[in-house]
C-alpha cells in the first residue's frame, strides 16, 4: 500500500508480520469565530482535491455552491493515483499546479504540515496558508466546515444544515455513508465471494429503500437541497460510470431505479453542479488505479436481466 512512514515515502509499503502501524490524520476545525483556533477567514485557506475521488467532490461542490470560490482557493490534482508517487499533480484537462506549496505530489504537502507524518495521503485536504499546516483531511468535517462556517463571505442564503432538520440529515448520512458511500468499495474489495455476496446484498438493499424513499420527494430531508444530497450524489453521479463496472457493482445499474435515476439527474443540472463533475477523471482514476486491487476471481452477481420479455415482431 502507499503510505508515509516517519515522513518517509513508500509506494508500496508492506508491514512485517503481526507489525502495527499506528496512522495519524488532521482533525482540526475552522470555526466563524475562530474560537476553534482556526478562524474562517478570506484567502486563508486553500483545498487539494482530486475531481476523481468522490469524497473531495463534496468539498468542491460545496466550495461552489456556497460561492467561496474566490474565498478559498483551490488546487486539482491528476486522476493517476497508480503514480509510484500517489496523488500527483498532473497535467490532465483541469489540473493545476500547487500554487501555495509548490510541491510535486501530495505526499510532500503532508510531510510540510508534519514532517515524521505516518499514515495514507489521501484527498481532500484543506491547508491554512497562515500558519502553514494541514487543518483537516477528512472530508465530512470539511464539507461541514464550508457549509456552515463561511456565510459572511459567501452564499448565506443557501442552508446546507439547516438547523431544523439536523438530526434527521445527520441520520440520513450514517446510513448513506455506511451502506452505499463506504459499501461501493465494500463491494469492489471484497477479499472472498461470501464477503462479496453480502457487500452487494446490502448496498442494493440500501438503495432499494432510498428509492422508496424518493417515490414522494425531492431531496433526502426536506423541501431543498441538503447536505446530505451532496454526500449521496457524489457516488450515485459515478456509479454507471465506474462502480457498476470497475468495482463489480453490477447488480443493477442506477438508470435501473426510476427515482434515484431522476434525483440524480436533478442535481446534477442544478446551477454550477455539473461542472464540478469530471467523467473523463472518473474513468480514468478507477479503470486505471484501482485494477490490480481488485480480486478478478470473484464472479460478479449481476447484471439482472430478463430474458423472458417477448421479442418485437419483425417486419418483412
């Protein structure tokens, strides 16, 4: 596995047996008042983000709808995570540089915030150009952070958490996050057949009950957009694409479910929404990166198909 060690880079580190690695993250958090520490404040930030990965695509979704865009800014990073060097910054359509650090490969950025780091280097990462580190990396917080902490310099009309239905959005995203954000990957690295055959049995149990769900309504919680449209959309927006194919996902495709289908498609053509959806990055991140992780020996359960329709007449 790609992992920083003391600071050191492995590209493909493998732990001697009965050995634990104990892996560090950054959890910190920016807050209105600062009085978190961190001080939500104008071009103080900056977000590492992959268009690939769907859960850096919650922060840059959210940077968008918020309209923080020229608040916090932002470097792209290359859809080829198969790089030896992990998360590097490429020269594919959309790509930037690292404008605040310089460096070459995300790795890099990490060991500047703290140099003996152990742990994986992942995206997204939001970085403070103040005091020169790393606030967090974990993308539920950051998408929170952006959702509620920056309305003096964005869009405050748009309530991503709006206080009423706290609760129920935080509920909504256990189950979204477990069943169907984590429970794609579940599928696609299953390390047998019987841990294969229960991962796809309840990711598609998970989204038979959200297509219920959505027979009635618009969004998951309430009357409008929420945060927790965001969490679901970034996976359900990739699955045809690539979790039905690349992670053996293919039970049933998400055009296959009625309502899920057209949820999906009304946010992806809510203003700004779709261009922070990248196919191409997508495409190439998970047939690229992720085909030598996969066990291929495992047979796919899907896809249903029903052979048993009557065939269209012909005509002479």
């Amino acid at each position: 596995m790609k992992l920083l060690v003391n600071g050191v880079w492995h590209s493909d580190f493998q732990p001697l047996e009965g050995e634990r690695i104990q892996t560090g993250s950054f959890r910190e958090f920016i807050s209105a008042d600062g009085s978190s520490g961190f001080k939500a404040e104008r071009d103080r930030y900056h977000l590492y983000v992959s268009f690939a990965c769907p859960f850096a695509h919650r922060t840059i979704l959210a940077r968008q709808l918020k309209q923080l865009n020229s608040v916090i800014s932002m470097s792209v990073l290359s859809p080829d995570w198969g790089d030896p060097s992990g998360w590097t910054f490429g020269d594919w359509s959309h790509t930037t540089a690292d404008t605040v650090n310089g460096c070459d490969y995300l790795y890099q950025v990490y060991v500047k915030a703290k140099s003996n780091f152990t742990g994986r280097v992942t995206v997204p990462v939001l970085w403070d150009k103040q005091t020169g580190t790393i606030v967090n990396n974990e993308s539920a917080d950051i998408l929170r952070m952006l959702v509620t902490e920056f309305d003096a310099f964005g869009n405050a009309s748009l309530n991503l958490y709006p206080q009423e239905l706290r609760a129920e959005i935080d509920d909504i995203n256990a189950f979204v996050s477990d069943r169907i954000n984590i429970g794609v990957y579940k599928v696609g690295f299953a390390s047998s057949q019987l841990d294969y055959n229960t991962a796809i049995a309840q990711l598609f149990d998970a989204l038979d009950i959200l297509e219920t769900r959505l027979s009635g309504q618009q969004y998951l919680v309430g009357h409008s957009l929420t945060e927790a449209d965001i969490r679901l959309f970034v996976t359900l927006v990739r699955f045809d694409v690539a979790y039905y194919g690349a992670l053996n996902c293919n039970l049933r495709r998400l055009t296959d479910y009625p309502n899920l289908w057209n949820y999906t498609r009304h946010i992806y053509h809510l203003p700004n929404v779709s261009d922070t959806v990248k196919f191409d990055h997508i495409k190439r991140h998970y047939y690229d990166t992720y085909e030598g992780l996969i066990n291929r020996r495992i047979i796919p359960i899907g896809p249903i198909l029903n052979w048993d329709i009557p065939t269209l007449q012909v005509c002479h």
